[in-house]
C-alpha cells in the first residue's frame, strides 16, 4: 500500500487490519527480548533517502513516512525499533517520494532479534557482520552430503559482473540474504554447487550483491538436482556446460514427421512433428509444387497457413527443418490438399491482431470498381460534388476487391473500413448514419462484388477485414426493426418537392433516386427533388396513434433556408418526443466530459440509442452477430465513449466475444475489437475524467453496480468520478522487466481494445508521440494492442481540422516510430503519397467532397498491379505504378517488411531502460520458441547498456555488431531513418538485412 501525507486515515485502516493479520503470519525466529533490529536492502533506484514505517503490535503506526533509516553497510539500511513488552511489529519501507514497498499490501511482520528484509523475502543475522558470515553455510534441510544442485546464471542479459545465488532447499530455510557468492566461470556465467542433502531440489533467486535482485518476476526460481541453467528468465534442466568449448556444428536436423495438409475454402493449413537438433531447430522451409509454380516460403513454428491459393487446384508441399548453422534436413513425405471455391459465408483469418499492420479506406471515396451503384444524392448539386462528376457513393466493394493487390503491395495484411450497414441521410456515404442495420448498403455492392465476396477475396489473399460498426445512434430517421419516426409533413406548394406522395408497399431505397422530371412539379421544384430517394413512408398530416410531439403541425414562426414555412414535428430532434425514451434518449449533450455525453445526442442526424434497453441491445446484438458470421475479423467500434464502460462490459463485449468462439472456435478468440475514445487533450486523462479517457474502456468492472443497467451507469460514473485517476488500475503489460519478456495478465482485460488517441493528438511531432504515448502505457491493460495513427476520417494531430502536411520527413518519421514502437500502426488511405495534404478533413454538403480530405482517390489507382508478397509488387502499369514510386510508398513497403521479420516489433514488450537517445527503446517477445529481442532507434543515434551479449545484425543496414560489455551503440541520421539491431539467439536467428534501402531507411 503506498503511503502519503494525505492517506493517514488509510494507514489508520491499515493498522486495524494488522490486528487480523497478527493471528494469520508467522514470526521471524526471535533472538532478542524487547528490540529488533532491521536491516532493509532497498532498490538501487531507490536513492539516499529510506524510511522505515512501522506498527509495534498494541500500538499506533508511525507517521507517515516513518522513520530515516541509517546506512548499515554497501547496499543495507538498519534502523532498532524498542518494541516494549510486544513481540513483533508489522512495517513497511519508502524513498519518501511516494515509492513503497509493502510485501505486496501484506506489510512486513517481524519479531524480535535481528532479521533482513531483502526482495520480499525476511531473513536472519547481521548482513554486515565483520568477517562476513561463512559464504556457504548448510541451511536447514540439509544434511551436508548426498544430493548436489550445480546451479548455472547467465550474467550478461542483466549486465551483473558477479552474482550471488539466494536459495531454500526443498523443505529447508532460506541462506542469509544476499545470499552466496557464485564463482564466475567464463565471459558472463558465474556457478554454484549446492550441498541439497536429502532434498530433492531449491527454490532460488539471484542478485548482484548491490542490491539488485532477479527473483523470476516475484515467482523465484525452481530447480532440481544435476545441472540447470537460468539464461534470462529461463531455466534448462540437464543443459549442457555453458562454458564448454563450442564444436562446429555440421549436423543437420532430423527430418520432420506427419506433414499434413488441411483445405478449408481457398485457404490450407499445414501442420508437422517438430524435427530435433544436436543444437536447436531454428525453422522449417516449405516447398509448394501445383497452381501456378513452385513457391518456398519459411515458418518459425510447426503450422503454416497457405493463402492466395487458386479454387479447386491441388497442391502439394513438403518441409525441411533448419538450424542455426544453415543445415537444412532431407525433407519431409510430401502431403497434399484441393482447395474449394470460395465459401458463401465466411471465417475470420484468426492470429494476433498485433501481427498485422491497417489501411484505413473510406469504401465509398477509395476506388469505383462500378460506376451502375454511383449516388449522388439530394446534395449532389448543392455541394459541388455535380460539377466535379464526383458523387458521394463512387467507390464500392468492386473497386476495392479490384485493388486488393495495392493494400498487399504497400504491405498490409489489415484493411479497416467504415462502416457497410444501409443507410438513411441526406449525405451518407461515410456510413455513420445507419438505418437498417441488417441490411448491406446497395450502395457499395454489386453482381459479383456483395460484402461477402469482398471478406472473401481479402482472406484470400491474407487481409484481414476489419468492420466500422455504430452501437450509440442510427441515423435521425432511426433504425429499421427496431423505431423509425413519424413527422409531420404537407404536400403543400412549397414542400410538395420534398415529400414523396406514399405509396402502399413502397420503402426507402436509395438506389433510385428522384429523376428531377415529375410532371406534377414546377422545374425550379424539381430541381431540389433531384436525388433524393422515396421518403413517403416517414411523414403523415395526420398526428400519429400515440403521438408524444407537442403541437403537431402548427408553424413554428421560423422559416427554411428556401424562406418555406416550418412546422411543429417537422424534424426529428431529441427534444421534439418523437423518438420513444425507452428506445432513444432525449436529450442534448452539454458537458461533454459528463455523465449527459453518454446518454444525449452528438448531432441532429445522430439519433442516440438508449443502449441501456435490452430491445435495443438485443436489436444491435442481432445485427451484428450476422457480420460475424460472414467472417469479419474484427470490428472497429464507431463512438465507443459515448457509451458506459459498463454497458459494454456487461452486454456487448461479452456479445461479440461469445458469438464470435461459437462460431469459429480459436479463429473466434482472436476477434480484434478497437473502440474510438475521443479524447482531444494532450493529458494522460482527459481532463480528469477517467469515464471519457480511453484508457478507462479497456479494463474490466471492479465491482457490482444495480442490475438495472440504466441505474448502473450512474452509479459507475459517480463511483469512478470519486476514485479519479489516482485510483486507476495499472499494469506493467507493456513493459519489459529489465531485459526479459513476461507473460502480460489480462485476467482484468474487458474485452475492448482502442485508438491511441493521446499519441494522434501529440502526432505533429514524433518525439512529442512518443513521450506521451510512453506516459500513458502503465494505465492500459496492455498498450501493446493500441491502435495508433496519425489522422483520419475526422481530425489530424491537435484536433486540426486538415489532413496532416507536415512534410514528407515528418511523415517518414511518424511512420518509423509507428511501426517500430507498440502497438497496430494504422495508415488513412493515401498517406502513402501525402493525398490532400492540408485540405479540410470535411465540410459535409457545403463544399465539393474534391476539396476535402476525403476526395476520391481511384485516379491514383489507375491501371494494373499484382503484389508478390506483403511489401512486394510482382507488377504495375499505368497511374497507379506512379503511385507505388513515391518515396512514402517505398518507405511504408520497407516498414512493413521489417515489421513482419521481428516478432518484437509486432507484439513486444518496451523499455527505455539503460536506453540513450531521443527516440530509442528495446523489445523483446518471448513465446514458445519464439524469442526475439530488438534494440530501435528513430532519426537519431542511442546507446544501449545493460544489453543481453551477443551478436546483432541491423535489419535496416545489416551492420552486424558482437557486444561483449552489455553496451550497443547505434548510429543513425537523417528524419524517419532507422536501426533496429536484432540479437541472435537459439532457435530465434536475426534475420538479417530486410528489403533494399530507400529514400529514408539507408
């Protein structure tokens, strides 16, 4: 529990509760009467200043901090507390400065005598006695003979030049803090000989005598009789002699086993026994004979999934393993499979999300595969779009299938799209205007090119689809199945132009559009009719039955921009009581940091959902549990704080998470889920409220709230509100501990993932990105899976109103820091080559949408082009050929390249420990037999200390560095160049220089 000069109520608590305590731990073995003597070893970062804070048992705890403790000897505090006629006491220690250790809020009990207190662990004896005490004393549980432990640490990964084993026989007590010493051996491995006696193994941590301690992450380590090696974090029961002359190794790895292969639609899976080596296995390369040649690719685990494969073709593979020193085994029996045709339904990709990188498109801006599904709309002239023959809907599914090969060139193995459900507005072709949400828009499909045909053609070629979806409003014309309003309307002579005259059976469709040549009107009227499609079933003269909107159709005094009448009920609003409460709320927002921006309407044609209403949950639910089943991989959650947190941990998240495993098993369980948390503050939280901080959504409830969900959204709120920031969860998830990997918990991750919105914000400048998104991580449940871009479809850095023109340097440099740093790095179409750099982001229908940063990019796709691999153009002609040599192009190819060569830079752990440089950090990701460990550093040089030895190779420059002393120091200039020195290590080889140089990475 951390202390601090305004919790003394909370000690106070604390106190009370070590009454209770007293009766559940243990005593250190006393030796004195009526003092103790304490000998603490703090952290090494913890400084000159420690106290002591201490409760002697029957009485009051000090004041907050304590008390100074003096300095005992190198690396040890001592303080004598006179404990009166008690026997024990409970204390924890402080650097004065906030930082506290308190056994992990059990407190400290300790008795009488002279104990240590040392990493977590209490011990007994003066740790600065003169001579010391015997380095190798037989603790209890030992017998002085029979079995021995030889005990192997590796010293160079945490940079120790000594080392001192800490250990407790199987059964026995602990040595005497530090512990003894260990024997250095060879260059960075120190070993011990451990006398177990009768005990069959030892429980162990390690430490470098100055106070710095390696204690398996809290967990110690384990070991057992014969020899064992702890090598970062690891342990090899039975290994060989570290410092053992190294034997050339010329043996190749035994040929792998049971090669099968399983066709599932135009996809096929491979699986194989693992082979063995004399040393390691470092890979596995598969040979494919049939379709269109033979083509070898390589895996680094025993499965390999086979994409872009042609539909009712048979192919073959075999597998060879290798190792380290290049040896490749004979290869495997060959297995075969026939792939089907293209599934009617669907299946997610699976695999982490962190292993992709997204293009972010705007369907209907991005490329017109077919012009029959063009719509202008009602705005179509008064927008300017007319002029420019640019209609609203002009691209579509068919254009994008068409340039599947342009995403997967620029190497993308992600495609992020808004949102597809029909919609219903004057201007929405952006798609955040749902009206029928279980219908595709007609707009965007075409024979041969439905939404389905799309997810199928981009799993074909291993993109994945990632779904914009909308839980918090529909259109202002409601939501189809669920309410759709009723105004008021008269086909009087200045309004018979915009109502349609209703007609039985007859729907909203907005293929077919007003032609603007109706007999009964005027040509000035049917100029404005124009594009507007049938809007009959929406308004009535007559009030409806159960009508609630206030003096229906008397004139409101005001006028239309046309000078018309306006009515009463004319619009809908959330104040007008058109909109029933239990399905929409009806209000405005006012404060949009406040419990009214979760319950009130963004804009009038965004009519908010009462997402509190099991019918609406049910309807959104059911709605989109259809996409799921057609074989989206993920969704991207449109408004996500506008919505409680504990409306989607209770209702939705659970929804999709549930839905989805139903449905495809694993596939299912990797179902990527980012919600937008809008927040246009540089602050960690945004303006203290933790309820509209993105940070908030991605963690799980911490307590009950009223089964009512309309009631437990306020009660959250208040609940949160009165904790703040300071009383946020927080987590090292992201954060490599030293210079090893550890397993992230995500047992309190609520299912929701987000947009870094404080690194969009601060994107004007890298360095400014980088600082912050750094200050942020620890209150993530895991930043690893942040979704992070420059701009978008709405703002660019600093909430600016334009697409981001900070020049083609600032560019390069934001993408190697996104594509380096944590986290998904996001791409918004036409970045690559800096489209409408400048231009406002979006004026709706007062300006011509090719003014905006959301003009129509296909003139820049022109032509042909198939990608060879992710990164890779097998060829292109014509304007988009252009388009595929800009330096950012080649920039981003090469990114995407590096970025699938180093599991670290897709789902690693950071630090900036040890680490120099203006934008310099390691990663490391450690799983199964992956181990890769990378040291980045952006537009400028850093040096690395404290680095694991061994040999590195830059994937930008193939510069190849053996460290000796823990210390790597990179040189880089020029903005948005890069070096990411890979470490060789068993089974995880570096792979070398990746891709050729280009304009920035040199």
């Amino acid at each position: 529990m951390r202390g601090t000069t305004t919790t003394r109520r909370r000690w106070g608590a604390l106190a009370l509760a070590a009454g209770v305590l007293a009766a559940l731990l243990p005593f250190t073995a006393a030796t004195a009467a009526n003092t103790v003597t304490v000998y603490y070893q703090p952290p090494a970062a913890w400084g000159a200043s420690v106290n002591i804070h201490y409760g002697v048992d029957g009485q009051a705890w000090t004041p907050v901090p304590g008390v100074p403790m003096d300095t005992a000897c190198a690396g040890w505090r001592r303080r004598t507390v006179d404990l009166g006629a008690a026997t024990g006491l409970q204390v924890v220690f402080t650097n004065g400065s906030g930082v506290w250790d308190n056994n992990n809020g059990a407190n400290y009990r300790l008795a009488a005598g002279t104990v240590t207190v040392a990493a977590g662990r209490i011990g007994a004896g003066d740790p600065c006695a003169t001579p010391p005490p015997t380095p190798t004393p037989t603790p209890t549980g030992s017998t002085g003979g029979g079995n021995t432990a030889e005990v192997w640490y590796h010293l160079t990964p945490r940079g120790w030049s000594t080392a001192n084993l800490h250990y407790r026989p199987t059964g026995g007590t602990w040595t005497t803090a530090p512990g003894v010493a260990m024997e250095t051996r060879c260059a960075g491995w120190a070993r011990r000989i451990v006398d177990l006696g009768a005990a069959t193994g030892l429980t162990a941590a390690f430490n470098n005598n100055a106070g710095t301690w390696d204690s398996n992450g809290g967990a110690d380590y384990t070991l057992g009789v014969g020899r064992s090696v702890v090598d970062n974090g690891r342990v090899t029961a039975g290994a060989a002699d570290p410092c053992a002359p190294v034997v050339p190794d010329t043996g190749p790895p035994s040929t792998p086993g049971g090669l099968t292969a399983v066709a599932d639609g135009l996809a096929v899976t491979l699986s194989w026994t693992a082979a063995t080596d004399d040393r390691a296995v470092t890979g596995y390369e598969l040979t494919r004979t049939g379709g269109a040649g033979t083509v070898t690719v390589t895996s680094t685990t025993t499965r390999y999934v086979a994409y872009d494969l042609r539909p009712a073709t048979t192919y073959t593979w075999t597998v060879r393993a290798l190792d380290a020193a290049g040896n490749r085994s004979a290869a495997s029996a060959p297995a075969s499979a026939t792939t089907g045709n293209p599934p009617a339904g669907g299946a997610p990709l699976g695999g982490d999300p962190r292993e992709d990188s997204i293009y972010f498109v705007m369907t209907a801006r991005f490329a017109d595969g077919d012009p029959t599904n063009n719509r202008g709309g009602s705005q179509h002239v008064a927008s300017g779009n007319a002029a420019n023959d640019d209609p609203m809907f002009r691209g579509d599914f068919k254009g994008l299938v068409d340039k599947l090969d342009y995403v997967k060139a620029l190497g993308f193995s992600a495609i992020w799209i808004t949102p597809v459900v029909l919609n219903r507005s004057d201007y929405d072709y952006h798609g955040y205007h749902g009206w029928d949400f279980y219908r595709v828009d007609p707009r965007l499909e075409s024979a041969g090119a439905s939404y389905q045909d799309l997810i199928n053609a981009a799993h074909a070629k291993g993109i994945k689809i990632f779904q914009d979806v909308v839980y918090n409003h529909s259109s202002r014309w409601g939501a189809k199945g669920l309410f759709t309003p009723t105004v008021y309307g008269t086909r009087d002579d200045q309004w018979k132009w915009y109502y349609d005259q209703p007609q039985a059976g007859r729907a909203y469709d907005p293929m077919v559009e007003a032609t603007g040549t109706d007999p009964a009107l005027t040509p000035a009227q049917n100029a404005k009719a124009k594009g507007r499609p049938y809007n009959g079933d929406v308004w009535s003269s007559a009030a409806p039955a159960g009508n609630q909107c206030l003096n229906w159709g008397t004139p409101t005094g005001g006028r239309s921009a046309e000078g018309y009448t306006l009515y009463q009920c004319q619009w809908p609003t959330p104040t007008s009581r058109l909109f029933p409460a239990d399905k929409y709320h009806q209000c405005w927002i006012g404060n949009w940091e406040g419990e009214d921006a979760r319950s009130c309407w963004l804009h009038e044609d965004l009519a908010d959902f009462n997402t509190e209403n099991a019918q609406v949950q049910r309807y959104l639910i059911d709605a989109y549990n259809r996409f799921i089943d057609m074989g989206v991989d993920g969704f991207r959650i449109d408004t996500a704080v506008h919505i409680p947190r504990v409306t989607w941990n209770r209702r939705f998240l659970p929804a999709i998470q549930q839905h989805a495993v139903s449905r495809f098993g694993e596939k299912g369980r990797d179902f990527y889920v980012f919600g937008e948390v809008a927040a246009f503050v540089n602050d960690k939280w945004n303006r203290g409220s933790v309820n509209h901080s993105a940070q908030f959504f991605t963690w799980s409830e911490r307590r009950e709230y009223s089964p009512d969900d309309v009631r437990a959204a306020i009660e959250q709120y208040d609940y949160e509100q009165l904790l703040g920031p300071s009383g946020q969860p927080t987590t090292d998830n992201a954060f490599l501990r030293g210079n090893a990997y550890h397993a992230p918990d995500h047992s309190k991750f609520s299912g929701m993932n987000v947009i870094d919105m404080r690194m969009h914000m601060n994107f004007s400048d890298a360095g400014n990105a980088f600082g912050n998104g750094k200050d942020s991580d620890d209150s993530y449940n895991d930043a690893t899976y942040n979704v992070v871009y420059v701009d978008s479809h709405d703002y660019g850095p600093n909430k600016s109103s334009t697409r981001y023109a900070g020049g083609t340097d600032a560019w390069a440099e934001n993408m190697s820091l996104m594509w380096t740093f944590r986290g998904i790095p996001t791409l918004y179409y036409g970045s690559e080559i800096e489209f409408r750099k400048g231009a406002r982001i979006d004026c709706g229908p007062s300006c011509p949408l090719d003014t905006t940063g959301r003009a129509y990019y296909g003139d820049h796709l022109a032509g042909s082009v198939t990608a060879a691999d992710f990164g890779v153009i097998g060829s292109a002609s014509g304007a988009v050929a252009t388009t595929l040599s800009q330096p950012l192009v080649k920039h981003v190819q090469r990114l995407n390249l590096i970025r699938r060569a180093v599991p670290a830079l897709q789902k690693g752990q950071y630090s900036t420990e040890g680490v120099s440089g203006a934008m310099a950090y390691k990663r490391r990701f450690t799983q199964g037999a992956v181990d890769s460990f990378a040291l980045v550093t952006v537009s400028g040089g850093a040096t690395f200390s404290g680095v694991p030895n061994g040999r590195y190779t830059d994937a930008v420059t193939g510069d190849v560095r053996t460290v000796t002393n823990g210390t790597l120091t990179a040189s880089v200039s020029g903005r948005g160049n890069l070096r990411v020195y890979v470490l060789d290590l068993p089974g995880n080889p570096a792979p070398g220089k990746v891709g050729g140089d280009g304009p920035y990475l040199r």
